[in-house]
C-alpha cells in the first residue's frame, strides 16, 4: 500500500541513519519502499542542491533560496514521488515542505503563508501521510555535524539554528495527527524502534480498513 512518510529535523539529528534502517526493515516484511531526499533525488534536483547548498553561494537571497528548495520540490514530486505512491509504493522521505517552513519561514523570517502557497504550487498540494519529527538540541545536531562535512546552511548562527528548531516545534503542535516527535538524543536503536511502532500502526490500520 502506498504510504508518504517524511523526516523532518534539525541538521545533524540523525535522520538520514534512521530512513535508512527504516527502509531495510519495511522492505525485509516485503513493502516496496523507495527512499528520497530533499533538496536533490532528480537529475534535475541534483542540480540545484549543488546551487542553493554551496559555500560559494554566500549572497544568495531568502526569497532565491526558498524558491530553488521549492522548485527541485516540484521536480521529485512530479518526477518520483507522486508515480511511486500511485504504483503504491511507500515512499520515505529526507525533508520535504516543512523544512521551507522551519528554515525560510522561522529561520529566516519570510513570510509563513507566503510559503505554504509557494508549497502548494511546487508540490500540487501534495502532503505526508506521516511526518516523523527527530530532536535533538540545536548544540548536539552541530557538534555531530562538525565531525562530518558541513554545507553553506550548517555555517550559520547558532541563534537562527535555535529558531528552526522552536519553528519545527509549533509545526508539531499545530498538527499532532501527521506529526511524530521523537527525542533524537537516544539510542539509534531507541529511536528506530519507535520509529517502526508507529510506521506499523499506521501499516495495520491502512490494512483493516
Ligand atoms: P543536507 O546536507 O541534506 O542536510 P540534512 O542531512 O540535515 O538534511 O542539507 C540540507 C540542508 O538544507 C539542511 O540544512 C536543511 C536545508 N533545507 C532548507 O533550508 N529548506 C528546505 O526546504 C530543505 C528541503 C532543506
């Protein structure tokens, strides 16, 4: 059955690990699962990753910014993401419009309804079925991220990493029936069991309906 499950959280918090295992074990109880990642998953997409995550980049504007994460959106959408779901394919998700929200909306402080219409229009108005939410503290996330390679993003001010994060957090609370939180600092093997708890509950109540 298809599934749209997306993974959301401040950088470093661990997600990338988590789809992957999710992934291993959905497919190993027999689901087709397909796994993506945001911005990128396209030719296309890849592309403008290269554009909107490079140091080089330095001058480039809040409106420029959201704009290329939301058209290498309407590119997976349209190219990956919406095919999968109706062969009826579960597909996971490395970020998706929430970031838009947390990073340009919270973070840099554009205008959030300004966003969701740019969302809407990227995405068809396509949304998850399940969004887990991964935290960690915005210190931990860049601490872990230090260690490995850092992109134009991960180089800015604690203070607006600290603003993305309170702005995923009233995401969370503003729709508590799409959205999982999660305490990112835990076990890999604690997060993902609740992980898969939860993907199991949604997988059962999709198969008895
Ligand atoms: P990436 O290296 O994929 O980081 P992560 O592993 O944390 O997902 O870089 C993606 C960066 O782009 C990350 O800092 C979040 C940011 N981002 C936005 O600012 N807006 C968006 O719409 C998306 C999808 C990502």
């Amino acid at each position: 059955m298809s599934l749209f499950i997306t993974f959301e959280g401040p950088d470093g918090s661990g997600k990338s690990t988590q789809i992957k295992l999710l992934s291993e074990y959905l497919q190993a109880r027999g689901e087709r699962v397909l796994v993506t990642r945001e911005p990128g998953g396209t030719v296309v997409g890849e592309q403008i990753r290269e554009v909107v995550l490079s140091a080089r980049n330095q001058t480039i504007q809040p409106a420029t910014e959201a704009l290329l994460f939301s058209a290498a959106r309407a590119q997976i959408v349209a190219e990956v993401i919406q095919p999968a779901l109706r062969a009826g394919i579960i597909v996971l998700c490395d970020r998706y419009a929430d970031s838009t929200l947390a990073y340009q909306g919270y973070g840099l402080g554009m205008d959030l309804d300004a966003l969701r219409a740019i969302i809407r229009f990227a995405t068809g108005g396509l949304a998850p079925d399940l969004t887990f939410y991964v935290d960690v503290p915005v210190e931990v996330g860049l601490a872990r991220r230090q260690r490995g390679e850092t992109n134009r993003l991960d180089q800015k001010a604690i203070a607006y990493h600290a603003r993305v994060r309170a702005g995923f957090l009233e995401l969370v609370k503003a729709e508590p029936g799409r959205w999982v939180g999660i305490d990112g600092t835990q076990t890999i093997e604690q997060v993902q069991k609740q992980i898969r708890g939860e993907v199991e509950r949604r997988l059962q109540s999709a198969d008895s309906r």
